[in-house]
C-alpha cells in the first residue's frame, strides 16, 4: 500500500478541477475540494507531484549554482525578464529559497 502525502488546499484544487473537467461529477469535485477525500488516488497524485517537484526545486537551489549565470543562459534561450528589476528580483527570490526553503 503507498503510504498518504499530506495534501494542501492548491493539491485538492488542481484535483478536482482535473476530475471535473475528465472524471466526475461538480459534486464529488465539491468533496474534494472540501478535504473530504484527501486518501483519493487522484489527490494524492497531485501531492505527490507536488512533493516531487519541490524536493527537485530544493535541489536545485542547494547546488550552488551561479544564478546570474543561469539567468544569462535563461536570456540565450528566449527567457526575457521585462526589466533589470524583474530580473534581480528573480534572482534574490533564489536567492531567499537558498536561505529559508531547507527541508
């Protein structure tokens, strides 16, 4: 049996939405959205997803990349930041995940 991720609210909504619009019934999206089926298997993919992707995000913070850098690259390939601003923006909110977003 896979064991349960904790689900958030933004899990339960992409859920139910995607069940929604291919699944189910407005009502049992209704539930879902409520956290009266947070064991379902479609939720629990969504908070696996989740999970996933931010332990990879988390990853890629703690390798001590050279953001700006990175940032230059992101430009190389059609990435735009519409400002200098936008863009040291960008980069000290990288920057605070390095610091504070630890697991």
């Amino acid at each position: 049996m896979t064991e349960t991720t904790q689900v958030t609210q933004a899990d339960r909504e992409a859920a139910a939405d995607y069940g929604a619009f291919r699944l189910f019934s407005g009502l049992a999206s209704e539930g879902i959205r409520e956290g009266r089926a947070d064991n379902n298997d479609l939720v629990q993919a969504f908070a696996r997803h989740r999970t996933q992707v931010l332990a990879g995000h988390r990853a890629l913070v703690e390798a001590d990349l050279d953001w700006l850098a990175v940032a230059k690259i992101a430009g190389e390939h059609g990435i735009r930041y519409r400002t200098n601003k936008a863009l040291v923006q960008f980069l000290n909110a990288v920057a605070a995940l390095k610091e504070t977003d630890k697991p």
